[in-house]
C-alpha cells in the first residue's frame, strides 16, 4: 500500500512537517541538570488534593534545578470538562504559592491566557500539531484510519478503561477486542477513498509491533526497575473529531515542550507500554518519570484505601474553607512526599519550607496515608512560629472570603487583634493554639463584646458563694498597672479566704483539708472573664482586655450566680 499516499488522503490541508515543528520548538537553552516539568490537569472538576501533591513535586524539583515548569491544560474530553475549572486551578495554585514559569494563565480580567514559547499550552488549541505527526505515522506505515462507528469505538473505550482502572492485567486486550481490531487493518485504498467520500468519521490507529510475550525493561525515577510487557493494541491516538487521546497528546506535547521529567499518578503505570511503543515510532527521546504513589486512608476497618473526593481532605476547597495556611499544605505535603522532610524540619525550624532540598530518591514507593491528626498537628506547629503580624494577615484575608463580620472586626482595630495573636508567641515553646483560620473566631472572640457569651459554666462541685467571694476579692485588690506577679500573687492571697490552697504543692499534699485551691480560683476568673474553661494566658488577656471590661463582666457574673 501506498501510505503516503494515504497519508495526503487522510490528512490533505496538512503541510507542516515534523521538522518545522522541531525548529518552532527547539530543544531548551538551560544548565546542565535542569528539570523541565509540567503539571497537566484535565478541567474537570474540583481541584484534588492529588494534583496540587504533583504540582508541588513540579514546581521543586524545577525550581531547585533552575528548569522550567509549565502548566499545560488536558482539556480534550470535551464531554467531562467543567466550564470555570481550568480558572479555578490557576487560582488554587496561586494560593498556593505553587508559581510556574509557563503555560496558561488567568488574566487580570478573569480571562484565560497564555505565557511562553512552547505553546499553546492548551491541547484543544494544538490540534494542528497532533495532525502533523498522525501524518506522519500514517506516512510511514506505522497508523492507520478505522472507520468504525461512534458505538463501537464507545465500547471499546469503556473496555479500555475498565481494564486500566482495575490495574491488574498488562493484557488489556480482550481476544475479542483485539479480533475485531485485527480485522480493522484490513483495508483497500478504494474502501478508504469511498468511506472519505461518503463523509463517514474514522479515527487513527497506531499500528501496534508489540508481542505482549516480550518484556520491556523501564526504569521509573520513583520505582525503580520495572519490566512491563510490550503493548499489542492498536490504540487510538486521533478521535473522529480529530483530538487526540491522552497517550498521542502525552507524546507530542511532552517532546515538543522539551519536558525532562513527567510526574503523574501511578494510575498510569498501566499505559507505559503504550507510551513506550508511540515514543519509538515517534523517534522522540523519553523523558523521565516519576509514579507518583497513591494516597491513601485508614478505613473503618483499620485497612487502607484509595482517598476518594467524598473525603474530607480530598478537595483544595476543603481546605481554602476551614483555612489551613498556604504554609501548612506545603509542609503537609512535603511530609507526605519525602520521608526525611520531618528530620529536615526539626534541624532547621526557621528555614522557609521552599527551601527544603526536595529528593526524589525519599519519595515513597507505595502508598502514601492521609492523616488530619497529622496535617492538624503540621499546622499547629507552623502556625505557631508565624508572627503575629502574620498570622493577623492571614486570617483576615480568610475571614474576607468566610466570616465577613469577623474580618470587620479583625480590621476595624488591627492593632487591637494583634496584641491578642502575639500572647504566647515568641520564645523557645510557642503555644499552639491555633490550627485553622476558621478556628480562630472561636479562640479570641472573647475579646470582641459582640462574640463574648459565657460558654462554659462552673463546675457543680464548687458553691456558688465560693465562686462570688472569690470574684469579688478579686475586684477588691485589681490593680491594671501591676506586673504579672504582683497580679498572680493576690490571687493566690484570695485562696485562703474561702478555704483553697494557695499553692498547688499544698493541694496536692493533704486535699481533704481544702476545699479548692489557687487554679480553680484562676479558673473562676477564666469564665467570667473569657466564658471559657479555656483561655491564653489570663493576665495577658486582662492586660488587652483592660481594666474596665475585666470589671464589668466580673461583675456581670457575680449578678448572675
Ligand atoms: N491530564 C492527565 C490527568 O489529569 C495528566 C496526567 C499527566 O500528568 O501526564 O491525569
């Protein structure tokens, strides 16, 4: 057969050449050892837990490199595509932090745009180029048109997927599928030239050398040595209308971006041989890659399993809602990526998470669990090194977007909610009290008269005269100018006055001789002052408080016993 031939007629207005298209994207200009990645979402939907996971792997090991890396939006799945979600992720990883040197970008009119000379970075705008190679390989024997229907190609796909989703057999191939398959190899230059002319759709097949009997040895940068079969279907790489599936849009794109490292999911393992086979007759140099591993969770059962987007956690809105810190997700996520990242951490405590020295050779082969205790404990800790100008930034930016009336408040006194957020900061052992934004309001809204309510009430086995004596001498002796021990020191005095211990040591020696002791009187003030068991460091909230609120809602509480 005459593929040449074939070739002109499939393909008739293209003219490129693959070497035209070499020149328009030349190999980089960039230090030895640079990485070039991408990150390649689908606009499907919510943004996952999982992309940005990729993301940052792409942006570090570019960024440590001096490489470059890219954003290339997969949209080629028309059906599945969410109109917004392409938006939505270019403003995630701005949120982020996750910068990128090139690809598409959000405009400052809210439009989609582009930056680079690799593009266009959005493979529904690339379907020239798809052409020119499927042209090629049409040229050379090496695909082929099939014309069947809509439906058949429909089934097939689904097949396709199943098998690959399972990810338990190479041998996707069904002896069915790869009979009806065989079969659509046979054709005449005649039948094709009548199919063309009655309009009929087709798509193109690789024409696929594989005997799946013969192994391939592979070498992943996360798995190491891998012996994966070689592929024997004849899959599609242009649909019927002309765009292209995952596999020939990888290709084509990853070459001509010059990309040198590609890091996806493991979900993908399954395609390799796929990619290994259309990268040869390609006669493009494989890049690198990285199986990124899967992230799991404990299920009920105390077993692990795929994290799925009903879990919280799975989507980045999730997060962006109760408000974990750009830092945070960095610092959660490096811990799940690299193994000795805690080790780091603990070395160097003031060193900004972008300059951790990301390896791949710590990144985990298998699974990788999802734990809120662990992100909740990662944020306590971060948080609790910011400073109190930053993390006063932080919570209003996202009380703006969730908690309007907070962020009034936080902005109407900036100076006034950052003497709050500075107790207890500073110094060897920070206190961790603060894990989200969204728990912020809860912990220093006492401050603000308009949230302050009684929460908690005092504890059944103390006696309400007690509670009011002691409340009340401590009103008598309150003085606002004295130190912090001055001021510790007559509330130790007031113990004795209603039969507590002034000290806890004495307490604890003989209880039975007292009734209480200075901590529950401390806690008697805690309550009326805060309404909360629970509370930074009294004398600093009393402090910011001042004297006259302290009074007055002392006084409250004792009308109220
Ligand atoms: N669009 C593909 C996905 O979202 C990208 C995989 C890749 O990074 O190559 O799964």
């Amino acid at each position: 057969m005459d593929y040449s031939y074939l070739a002109q007629l499939l393909f008739p207005d293209v003219t490129t050449t693959p070497e035209e298209l070499e020149e328009r994207y030349p190999a980089r200009d960039l230090p030895e050892g640079a990485k070039v990645t991408r990150f390649a979402p689908s606009p499907t939907g919510y943004v996952h837990f999982g992309g940005i996971y990729q993301a940052v792997v792409d942006k570090m090991l570019a960024s440590q490199s001096g490489g470059v890396f890219t954003l290339r939006i997969e949209d080629t799945d028309g059906q599945r595509e969410v109109e917004g979600a392409a938006e939505a992720l270019i403003r995630t990883l701005e949120k982020y932090g996750i910068t990128y040197d090139e690809g598409v970008i959000l405009n400052e009119d809210g439009t989609l745009g582009e930056r680079g000379a690799y593009g266009p970075y959005k493979q529904s705008q690339r379907g020239d180029i798809y052409a020119v190679y499927a042209k090629k390989l049409v040229a050379e024997g090496k695909a082929y048109p099939c014309f069947t229907t809509e439906e058949e190609l429909e089934a097939i796909q689904q097949a396709d997927k199943k098998a690959e989703i399972k990810n338990t057999d190479w041998h996707t191939a069904a002896a069915e599928k790869r009979a009806a398959m065989l079969a659509g190899r046979q054709f005449t230059m005649e039948e094709v030239e009548a199919h063309l002319k009655a309009g009929d759709p087709f798509v193109i097949r690789i024409l696929s050398d594989g005997d799946p009997d013969k192994k391939v040895k592979f070498t992943d940068q996360v798995k190491g040595l891998l012996e994966v079969p070689e592929n024997d279907e004849d899959f599609v790489l242009l649909k019927s209308d002309g765009i292209p599936t995952y596999h020939f849009a990888h290709a084509v794109d990853d070459h001509l971006m010059r990309t040198t490292h590609v890091i996806r999911g493991e979900d993908w393992l399954p395609s390799l041989p796929k990619h290994i086979q259309l990268f040869r007759y390609l006669g493009f140099r494989m890049p690198k890659y990285l199986h990124t591993a899967q992230i799991l969770k404990m299920d009920e059962n105390g077993g692990k399993k795929k994290i799925s987007k009903r879990d919280m956690g799975a989507k980045m809105d999730d997060y962006a809602q109760l408000g974990y810190a750009e830092d945070v997700v960095w610092e959660y996520l490096l811990t799940l990526l690299n193994s000795n990242f805690e080790e780091w951490r603990m070395q160097n405590p003031d060193v900004p998470v972008r300059d951790y020295p990301f390896s791949i050779k710590k990144m985990s082969v298998s699974g990788c669990l999802f734990d809120f205790d662990k992100l909740n404990d990662v944020s306590k800790n971060v948080i609790s090194r910011m400073t109190a100008e930053q993390v006063y930034d932080q919570v209003l930016t996202w009380a703006e977007s969730f908690d309007p009336d907070f962020a009034s408040k936080l902005s109407a006194d900036p100076a006034y909610a950052k003497s709050i957020l500075a107790i207890g900061r500073g110094g060897n052992k920070p206190r961790k009290d603060i894990t989200v934004w969204s728990g912020v309001k809860d912990y220093m809204g006492f401050f603000y008269d308009e949230y302050f309510r009684i929460e908690d009430s005092y504890p059944d086995n103390f006696e309400k005269k007690d509670i009011i004596t002691a409340l009340e001498k401590f009103l008598e002796s309150y003085d606002p100018a004295d130190d912090s021990t001055v001021w510790f020191n007559k509330i130790k005095e007031i113990a004795p006055a209603i039969g507590f211990a002034p000290e806890m040591k004495l307490y604890k020696k003989d209880p039975d001789s007292y009734r209480g002791h200075v901590g529950d009187v401390s806690m008697f003030l805690r309550i009326a002052v805060t309404g909360k068991m629970n509370s930074p460091d009294m004398y600093s909230v009393m402090q910011i408080l001042g004297s006259e609120r302290v009074t007055a809602r002392i006084r409250t509480m004792i009308a109220s016993l």
